[in-house]
C-alpha cells in the first residue's frame, strides 16, 4: 500500500469562486496563511475562463453553490465533464444552501466535499489538505499504472531491437515517454564500443520532439557497481552535451542494470523530479535491468552467430586446386547478422578423370544444416578420390543422408570435367542448373536433374556434354538469384545476361556478379566460375 508523503501535505494552487469579495478574501487569507497559492474568480464564467486559459490548472476549486450567472453545481459539472479539467477536485460551499438533500445534489453532480459557511479555518484547512491527499494519491496511482503501461509496451520493443544501436534507441525513447523528461541511455555494444541515447537536441539541434540521438560515447559505462541491478543516487557518467538540468548531480536520477556481475552495466539517466517515489524510482530500475537482459540476449546472439559463422567457414575448403585444366574462382557471402547460418557449400577436387566441381545447399538455417553441410562436403572429397562418377557420388551421398541424417536434405550439382577430353558430366540433385558460356558469348542453362539428396530416391546417370575450350560454367546458390515477389526464372535469365556479357575471367566473373545482382542478405550465397581450357594430351 502507498504510504503518505510529503508531497501529500505540500502547498497547492488553488481557485476560489465566490461572488461576495469579503467571503472570497476570508477563503483566500486562509488559505493563503498555510501557505497555499490563491487565483480567485467572481463569477463562473471567469472561472471557467482561467480554468480554459494556457496557464498551470489549479490543483483543487473551491466553488461557491450560489453565483451570478450559474450555478456552482453547473460549474463543478463543467469542469468534471470536461477532459483537460476532470482531474480537478471541487469544493462546493455554501451560506444558504445547506439542507442534506443540497449537500447531497452537490455531491451527485461532481463535488468532492461540500462546506457550509460559516466555517472554521480548521475544518477549512483539513478539508482541502483531505481532498488534495485523495486526488494526489490518485493521480500518481493513475500515473503509475501508465508508466507500467508503457512499459509493458516498450518491453516487447527492447527484446525485438535487432542490435545494439536500436536497443538503446528504443530504451531512451521508453524512458523519455514513461518519465516524460528528458532521459539518456549508455550501454557497451557486443562488440565492445560505447554508445549513448539521448532525447535532447544534439548540438547541431537536429533531434526533434519526441526523436532520439544515438552516438558513439567515449564514456564506457563503469564497472564500479558491483551489485548486479540496483538504483543508484551517484552522479552517473559525465554528459558534457546533457541540458543544465541533468548537468547537476543533485537533479538526476542514474539507474543501473547489468544481467551478469562481470557485464557492462545499462545505465539509464533523468532527471530527479519525476522520479519521486519508491514506485518511481523501481520503475527506473526495471527499466535499465530490462535493457541490461535485452542487450545480453544481443550479446549471446551475437557470440554464437560469431562462432557458428567460424564453424561453418571451418567446413569449407581453404584454397582451391591449382590445374591447367581450368581457371576457378569461388566467392561465398554469409547470410546478414541477424540470420540464422545456412548450409550453403562449394567443393573442387583433382582426380585422375579429372577436374570435380560442385556446389550445393542444405535445407535450412541453423548450426544444424551447418553441420550436414561439414558431413556433405567431406563425403563428396572422399567419394571424389575414390574415382567415383558424379551421379555415383550423389547416390553415395544419398544414403550417407538418409542412414546418418534422417530428414535433412541436400540440393547439389556435381560436374566432372575430363581431362583428357572436352566433356562434362553433369548430375544435379535438385539444385538450380548450371549455367555455361560458350566462347563466343552464347549462354544455356543444363536443366536435366534428378531428386534431392535425403529422399533415398535413385538418381539418373550423369548428362554427358560436349562443350570447347575457353567456355565458362558458372554454379550458384539460391541466395543469389532469389527474390520475394520476383520469378525465379526471370532472375535466373537475368543471370545469364550478365555472364554472357563482358569477360570470362572467373574471379572477374564472380566480382560482376555480386555487384549487379546484390544479392539483400536473407541467404547465404555460394558462387563459382569456372573457365575451362582445352583437354590435355593422354
């Protein structure tokens, strides 16, 4: 339960409406004398007035029943009806209309105590201080339950910010609307860097009402704080930019949270007048230990993102082969931070028939497909060096899938390039077709394929194609073509544009590619050229 405060018995401003001045100088001297702030109004229709006018309300009226030009009932009704002025606690007093059933007509249409005159400084007095006591505890219970509101709303905001930056927008723009004061926020990145959030404009006063300014700070937030939350009354970090008011240590307010003790605190900041109260000031503490949980929920993300992205590299080859059988070049582009890793590979092995290339996919994104891509890909390296035919390795690998991963599946294009004659052997498990550029600039795709790997379906003999030296074959993941709301096969014609124009160097090939296409990050993209060169002699 709240208990009292000092604030309970503070001064007010108060409106007094009478018509008679010697009754409104009585009221007002008393009210004066214990210190209250007095506008007086000698009629309804002033007091309507002030009460409609750009100045601060009055936290209580006290309206006489019988005015001039209306009634004090029909002013305690207009006031309560309404909605800037509801709020407003009324006093209806009177000399003469002072039978039960008037006291009881004033209470029903909106007075929160009637006084009969004459009446006693100390009735007077304890009324008004009751009557303030009532609407004050209301109001910052009214209060109270919009901040937890706005909590409740920004809460879900701080654990969908996709980083760092966003986070401590989001937290300030929080803090700001919850406390409606200026406010600012610093926290330590994952990465490491400081930033801070304020609502003020910055120097260049570009930040607008209700906008936020996020900048790199030089500040890192302290670790001084061994407590893991708590709300803290110290001076807080120097803001040399911060508005006077929060400039000075005594008028801030510095609530700091941290999910772990050997965590960079998130510090939330503002100003010391409108965190009044213990509620207040738990409040401020839920929302820096909030932010504190969202930003370590960032940082986890971020840690392990980082670690599977090290992982999945870790599965793909290091170097190509050197040959003269061909020029290759590869370029591999993870999805973006906040997606989940994928399954997408590459592979080239020399063999004694030749030179193997290929590229595949694994379903899905997670460490998961990451880890059958690891298992794919060695697989195919040994099946490879074991002389096996391409489609000989996809059948190979089918039943790798389906006895080791039951339910993952694979799409990969195997190609043999002979050595010793200028023949492809193309088997494709699904996956997008292989593209090829004859020399003088002609493209076509090699569309025959069989099923997916997982499915422990039978796959078809390899497709025999004869192709000359100098010809390009290019091999692809989806992440490059693909595009919501686009048809796969306009993207993929447009692929074959851009290839058959301009040179065939493979790593120049690659680099056009991805600067024309761009691909928008929602998929790993793996891209390989290949520029084949005339067969060698037995």
């Amino acid at each position: 339960m709240n208990q009292p405060t000092d604030t309970d018995q503070s001064p007010a401003h108060i409106l007094v409406v009478d018509d008679t001045p010697t009754n409104r100088y009585v009221l007002a001297t008393m009210l004066r004398r214990a210190g209250h702030e007095v506008t007086e109004a000698e009629d309804g229709t002033r007091a309507l007035e002030l009460l409609a006018g750009p100045g601060p309300l009055p936290e209580l009226a006290i309206v006489d029943v019988r005015l001039p030009d209306m009634s004090g009932f029909e002013v305690c009704e207009h006031i309560k009806k309404t909605s800037a002025t509801a709020a407003v606690p009324v006093i209806n007093i009177s000399a003469s209309a002072i039978t039960v059933d008037d006291r009881a007509h004033g209470l029903y249409r909106g007075a929160d105590a009637y006084l009969v005159e004459p009446v006693a400084p100390a009735e007077l007095l304890a009324t008004v201080t009751a009557t303030l006591r009532y609407a004050r505890a209301r109001r910052r219970a009214e209060l109270l339950a919009e901040r937890l509101r706005l909590l409740n709303r920004f809460t879900l905001a701080l654990y969908s910010a996709p980083d760092a930056q966003n986070l401590a927008k989001v937290a300030a723009e929080a803090a700001g609307a919850i406390f409606r004061s200026d406010v600012a926020v610093l926290l330590s990145t994952p990465q490491g860097s400081a930033l801070v959030a304020h609502t003020w404009p910055d120097q260049a006063g570009s930040a607008g009402c209700g906008e936020v300014e996020v900048h790199a700070s030089q500040d890192r937030p302290s670790q001084h704080d061994s407590s893991s939350t708590r709300y803290a009354r110290e001076t807080g970090p120097d803001l040399p930019c911060a508005p006077p008011r929060l400039k000075d240590p005594t008028k801030r307010r510095v609530a700091v949270g941290r999910a772990k003790a050997d965590r960079q605190p998130f510090i939330v900041l503002t100003s010391a007048d409108t965190v009044a109260t213990p509620e207040d000031e738990q409040l401020l503490t839920q929302l820096a230990q909030t932010g504190a949980l969202a930003l370590e929920a960032l940082r986890s993300y971020s840690e392990e993102h980082a670690l599977a992205l090290t992982l999945q590299r870790s599965f793909l080859p290091d170097r190509l082969p050197r040959t003269a059988r061909a020029n290759l070049a590869v370029r591999y582009l993870p999805a973006s931070e906040r997606t989940e890793i994928g399954g997408d590979f590459y592979e080239a092995v020399t063999t004694p028939a030749g030179l193997i290339v290929a590229v595949g996919d694994v379903a899905g994104h997670s460490l998961d497909a990451a880890m059958v891509m690891g298992q794919v890909r060695h697989a195919l390296r040994a099946y490879a060096a074991e002389g096996h035919p391409p489609h000989v390795i996809l059948t190979q690998l089918d039943h790798l899938l389906t006895s080791a991963e039951p339910g993952a599946t694979v799409t990969l294009c195997v190609i043999l390039i002979e050595s010793s004659s200028d023949v492809l052997h193309i088997a494709n498990a699904g996956h997008l077709p292989p593209l090829i550029r004859n020399p003088d600039g002609t493209t076509w795709y090699c569309r025959d394929h069989g099923p997916l790997l997982g499915l422990n379906l039978p796959h078809p003999a390899a497709q025999r194609v004869a192709i000359e030296a100098g010809s390009l074959l290019v091999l692809i993941t989806d992440g490059l073509v693909e595009r919501r709301h686009e048809d796969l096969e306009d993207s993929l014609n447009a692929l074959a544009v851009l290839v058959g124009k301009g040179g065939t160097d493979p790593e120049e090939v690659c680099s056009r590619l991805l600067d024309r296409l761009l691909p928008d990050g929602s998929d790993d993209v793996a891209l390989m050229a290949v520029q084949v060169h005339a067969s060698l002699p037995d």
